[in-house]
C-alpha cells in the first residue's frame, strides 16, 4: 500500500476548504456528514456555499494565509486555478496540515474514499486514483449488502457497552455480540422490527447471558489449497473471521492469515517429537490441549490432510469433507465436546 487507510476524528477541529465554486461545494457536503468546524477560503462564495454561512453550518474567510491552515485537522483545495491550488498547498504545508488538492493526486497528502455511511459504521474504499470507477461499483455493491438502518443498531450497541461489561462476563462478550450482529436481533431490526430487537437486546444485558447460547466450542480444520487465500471457501473465511484461537502449518502463505480475525491467538502446529512427522490424531491432540471450552478454533493445514478420527483426547470431531465438485480449497468443520 502507498497510502494507509485511517479515520481522522473530526470533533471539535477544523476542516478548511478553499474555493468558492461546485468544487469547494462538494468537499462541504461532504464535511456536513461529520461534526467538524468547516471554513471556506475563497473571496467570493457561491449561492450554496453562502447559503451555509448564513445558516450557521460553516465559516467564511475571504483572505488565504498559512494561519487558515493552522490547527486544522484536514484542508481540501479546489479553486479551479492551478497556480492558487498550489499556493494553498504550499501554504498548508508549512503549518504541516495534510491536504487534497483536488483532481491533483500528485499534490495530495490524503485522499478523498467513496463511503458507505451508516454512522457510526462507515466503510471507505479507496484505490490510490486508479481505478474510481471500481471503487464505485464497490460501493454500490455494498450500499445494496447494508440495510439503512444498520447503523442505528451499532449505536445502540456503543450505547450499551458499558452495561455489557458491566453484565456479561468478559469471555462471553464476543459470543454476546455476535449474538446482536449476526443472530436474532440484526434479523429482526433488518425486518423493521427495532422495538422488539432493542428490547430483546436490552432483556438479554440484564440478565447477563447470551440468549440460546448452550453450543460447546467448535474445531474448523481447513485445508488451504496451494493456490493460497483467493480458492479457500466462503465458509473457511467465515470461520477465521469467528476464530479464537489459530493454529498454523509451518510454512503456510501470509495471505491466507490475511483474512482472520486479526486479535485471534495464533499458534504454529507441532510438526514432532524428533522421530518425524506427528500423525493428526497426535497433533489435533495437541491442538485441543490448547483450546479451552466454549473456543472457536481453526487449524489451517497446508495441503489437502488426511481424514480426521473421529474422536482425540476426549473430543468427538466430524469430518465432513468438501464435495468433489466445490471449488478447490476444503474445511473439515468439527463442531466439538464442551471439552474443547
């Protein structure tokens, strides 16, 4: 990556547009989304841009100086001169506020994404200004994946996290949200039935439990394909995303551990005892000798591995094989004893 994706807060800063035409405008509807102290640089303003000083949303400089930029959380530049965008580059520069001049990458310290807004959840999707057009179409993709209200379920969940620590016991947190954002709640709410979902949600807090949550701890076994991360199954994906801890097969690609669940425990598998190669049988052992109950565990193992037995140390494991016919990349999912 040339670039590093971050969110910048924005409360309580200033974000400084210069211009006063079509351009400043659109960088001011979109500083409107967040609750920063917007300033508009520019001699004269459009009938929009005026309209938003009058109305109290923004603020008018008409001289540009380096004091402008001072303190400022961002500054967008878009007179239509390309002498005044540089001077104003220049300008923000020297007081080292970072700065998109507009259609100018070159010129450019931060870029603008295409946003997927359900405040607080925003999603932003960028492509180094190679490939907007992508980026679009991305963004369209996952506009139609998100219901609209989503993100009013999110904040209803920063509302409660302090009840939830306060309620569920700490190694059950994760289960409990996955219960909101995955479960019955986020299915509910997506119907339009937020009432019931909050009030389900709520009731769940206060007795300190996650609903329906009797399912003892779950072993995935993957087998990750030579072609890497881009042939693993959508449900393998899933269940690194779910994983709690992950044990590895010495030597398997980066990629692949691209896609989990990046606060996950990772370990690498034993390969032996000195006398060569352990079988699985001995190596699930160890692997469920790390996992505690209630875990979500994912062994990746490098290459398709041989079958499963059917229980290790105690654990009952399933062995379900992919089908012939799937796309290459196969999970063994072993939903486990408590005792894992």
């Amino acid at each position: 990556m040339k670039s590093f994706p971050m969110f910048i807060r924005t409360t309580g800063r200033r974000v400084v547009i210069v211009g006063g035409g079509e351009t400043a405008a659109q960088k001011a509807r979109l500083m409107l989304k967040t609750d920063a102290e917007i300033v508009l640089v520019a001699p004269d303003l459009d009938d929009e841009l005026a309209g938003l000083v009058a109305e109290g949303l923004a603020r008018h400089e008409t001289t540009l100086t380096a004091a402008c930029f001072d303190n400022a959380a961002m500054a967008f530049v878009g007179t239509g001169c390309p002498g005044l965008d540089a001077s104003a580059q220049a300008l923000a520069r020297a007081v080292r506020c970072p700065v998109n001049v507009v259609d100018r990458p070159e010129m450019c310290d931060i870029t603008t994404p295409a946003l997927v807004d359900r405040d607080p959840v925003v999603i932003a999707i960028g492509s180094e200004g190679t490939a907007p057009v992508l980026t679009r179409e991305i963004k369209v993709a996952l506009e139609t994946m998100l219901a609209p209200r989503l993100g009013a379920l999110a904040a209803l969940a920063g509302r409660l996290r302090p009840a939830v620590a306060q309620s569920i016991p700490q190694d059950q947190r994760r289960r409990f949200w996955s219960w909101v954002f995955r479960g019955a709640p986020r299915a509910a709410w997506d119907r339009g039935g937020e009432r019931a979902a909050s009030a389900a949600i709520k009731q769940a807090v206060q007795e300190g439990r996650v609903p329906g949550d009797t399912a003892p701890g779950r072993l995935s076994v993957i087998d990750v394909p030579e072609g890497g991360a881009d042939l693993l199954t959508l449900r393998a994906v899933r269940r690194l995303q779910e994983a709690d801890l992950i044990v590895t097969d010495a030597g398997l690609s980066a990629e692949v551990l691209e896609l989990a669940r990046r606060d996950a425990h990772r370990l690498t598998a034993p390969s032996g005892d000195g006398s060569g190669v352990w079988p699985a049988e001995r190596r699930l052992a160890a692997i469920a000798a790390e996992a505690g109950t209630d875990r979500q565990v994912v062994w990746l193992r490098a290459g398709p591995g041989a079958a499963l037995p059917e229980e290790v140390s105690g654990v009952m494991v399933e062995h379900v094989p992919m089908p012939l016919s799937a796309s290459p990349g196969s999970e063994s999912a072993s939903p486990c004893a408590a005792t894992l």
